[in-house]
C-alpha cells in the first residue's frame, strides 16, 4: 500500500448542522468524497475519519474503511493536521505503511478523481513534498489598512497588485486561490511537520466549479442546484469510454433482467438480449476475453456461455477469490480489469478491479460501489453498453483520444 486517502469528516457542524451527510444531488457530502477518491487510479485505499455512526454508515456504503476519531479529536477546535495523524497513525496499526498522504474534504463536492491523480503524481514523481488544489484567479484583492476596526469599514490597501498601475488581464500573472478541495502530502514529511504544507509545495489548478466549498446553507443550495447539471452527462459525446484489457459479468441481473420465468414444473428459464449477444461477439472478435462469474449451476448460464463462446464459472461462492486467481493465471492488471454486477454478491469482486460497474437497475450498495453506472438495466443492453464502450476506448486509444481514467455515472447521473 503506497497512497491512501484519509476523509475527515466529523459529526459536529456549527454553519450547517449534520453538514458532512447533506445530499448534493441526492448524494451525501462524504459519499461524494470517497467516490472521488475511489475513482482516483492512484489511490489504493481511502478512510474516513469520523465520531458519527450515520457518517460512518455512509461512508462504508460509498466503499471507504473507518477511522473511529477520539472525543478529544473530534471538537470544533481540533484541527484537520491532528485528525490526520491520528488516521495514520490507526492505519499503521493495521499493517499499511503510506508513502503518500491525500487529504480531502467532504465540503468540496465536486472533486474531479483526475485531479487527485494529477497531485498524487507530483509526490510520486518527487517534484513536490505537498500539493493542494487551487483556482487560477484574476482578482484584484484589497484589505483593512487598519486591522482594529470593524472589516470593510475604513481605508483600503490593495495586497496583490499596485493600485496606482491597472494592467490587462492578459499581462498579468495569475494568483492561485486556495481550494481546501484536497491536499497531497508525502507522508514522512508531513509527520515531520505535523502540518500539510512542507518543502516544495506545489498546485494542482482546478477549475472554478471543483474550487466550490460549502460552509453555509446558501452554498449548500447554490451546489445542489449545480448538480443536476454538473452529474448530468454530455449527451452530445455520449458515455465515457472504458479502457480496460478484459470484462468479467455477473450472469443474473446483468445478462438478465433480475426476473426468471417458472413453469408448472419447476424449470426455469431467462429473458436475454440478443444486442448482448452482438457486443460480446465484438469484443470477442477484438481480442478482449469476458468471463461470465456466476454465484449459481444453472444450465441456462452454460448455455449462453457455450452460445457467446466465453468462459464461464459457475457455483462460486467466493466470487473475489475466484477472480483473483483468473487475473493471476492471465498475467493481468486488475486495475484494467471490469467488473459488472448487479447485487451485493458483486461487492467483493468489484472491490478487485479498477472498473467496478454497475447496471443501471443494481442495488443501492452496488450503485454506491461502483466507478461506472450504466444507463442500460440488466437483460435490457447493459452488457452491450459495456463492449460497446470498452472497444470505444480501443478506438480512441487508437486515434489519441482523450483520458478516460475519471468516473462516470451515466445512468444515475452523478460524477465523482
């Protein structure tokens, strides 16, 4: 374990009260951080520090571990840097040694994963010791010349320019403003300081809409209306390709709607898709191998899978471990691996892969989980969705394309 992320997200709020599981486009706070940090390619594992069992209960259902925080860590006036030492210091416990250190805060919801990366780069790449997240800005900023009286109530002095000289926007250098969104740390450093900024601090620019920080009522109504434009997704571009070497399903729910037909005789049959059937023939004819994972024996699912001409197993109980051995027997990456499920028997194996996706009808768990929400419900083109844009990003790969690492929500239309 290399990089892990630590959310601190306590229970008291004195500007918005139970501010840290307030819904932004019917999302909590602190579930919108941790899917940012699990969408991150960089991230190996992400924690949430917290007092508050309902905080906690989110959090875990949005994928993170718990860092149960101290009463005396958990006032107004305990400070973020003291949360954050504790939290390595309970991850150390159990065995995990950091080398890098992301913070993020729960106020900011509208966290870009690639953005995540970009810091955590800087760190690995030993151009920075810390990194935070900024805005390029413009502003010309003024300040009290009399610190003693009321704010804004005397004589004015400009603090990052001149007065007297009023340049062009174009010929001046920007000023960064400070986000709070997140901050990357190399974490022998920040122990050492016991602060967040240390040595070569650098800056992740963001754009004006991720700089957003809720610490009031209005700002927490001003997001929620963003989100329904900021999650929507781009029609006109269409979803986000999946780069990933090989796809693993789930058979019921996914290449079947989660129903089954009974007859008078006890036998069983499924409604499938016959577009599935195209795109799995697709990836196929690319060199993409699909397994089909199932929890189940049912002749219906060796019959597919004999008519698609994947592999199939079948009557797995332990649906992550049999996944990790078929990963290792191919040499693969799991981080370029995709999962699709469906229910919470799907958690374990997509918490393998880089790609957890979910269909578009899946259990709130699983929606939760994954890194993908497809706009497709099960047996209803879901697994065509999938081939479809696994070999879209083929084709953008082939043609320099743009990065597809950040998350997408399609389906549900939220973004990480």
């Amino acid at each position: 374990m290399s990089v892990v992320a630590i959310i601190p997200a306590r229970g008291g709020s004195q500007g918005v009260p139970g501010k840290n599981l307030r819904l932004i486009g019917g999302i909590p706070l602190v579930a919108r951080a941790v899917r940012a940090c699990r969408a991150a390619r960089t991230i190996d594992q992400v924690f949430v520090s917290t007092d508050d069992e309902a905080i906690a209960a989110a959090a875990r259902e949005a994928g993170a571990e718990i860092i149960l925080r101290p009463a005396e860590l958990s006032g107004p006036t305990a400070t973020s840097e003291s949360a954050l030492v504790h939290g390595l210091e309970e991850i150390a416990a159990r065995g995990i040694d950091p080398r890098v250190l992301v913070f993020v805060q729960c106020t900011s919801p509208f966290i870009r994963s690639q953005d995540l990366d970009r810091g955590v780069g800087m760190i690995t790449a030993g151009e920075a010791d810390s990194v935070f997240s900024a805005v390029e800005t413009y502003e010309f900023l003024w300040r009290d010349a009399d610190d003693t009286i009321a704010p804004g109530t005397g004589v004015m002095t400009g603090q990052n320019h001149d007065a007297g000289y009023r340049p062009r926007r174009q010929d001046r250098r920007p000023d960064y403003r400070e986000t709070g969104a997140f901050y990357v740390m190399a974490v022998p450093g920040f122990l050492a300081a016991r602060h967040r900024f240390f040595g070569r601090t650098r800056v992740v620019p963001v754009s004006e809409l991720a700089s957003l920080e809720i610490d009031t009522a209005e700002e927490l109504a001003l997001a929620d209306a963003f989100a329904g434009v900021v999650d929507r997704p781009a029609t006109a571009v269409g979803p986000r390709p999946i780069d990933v070497d090989a796809v693993v399903t789930d058979f019921d729910g996914v290449h079947t709607p989660d129903t089954l037909y009974l007859d008078q005789y006890g036998q069983e049959s499924v409604r499938l898709s016959r577009a599935d059937g195209m795109g799995v023939q697709r990836l196929r004819e690319a060199g993409i191998p699909l397994l089909i994972l199932s929890k189940e024996r049912n002749a219906v699912v060796s019959a597919r899978a004999g008519k698609l001409k994947v592999e199939v197993a079948q009557a797995i109980d332990d649906k992550a471990s049999a996944l990790r051995s078929w990963i290792a027997e191919r040499g693969l990456d799991p981080q370029r691996i995709a999962y699709v499920g469906n229910d919470v028997n799907d958690l374990g194996p997509m918490d393998v892969v880089g790609w957890p996706i979910a269909v578009a009808d899946a259990r709130p768990e699983v929606l939760a989980a994954a890194r993908v929400v497809l706009t497709r419900p099960g047996g209803a083109g879901a697994v065509r969705e999938v081939c479809d844009r696994v070999l879209a990003a083929r084709t953008e790969s082939a043609h320099g394309g743009p990065d597809t690492s950040g998350p997408d929500r399609s389906g549900k239309g939220e973004q990480a």
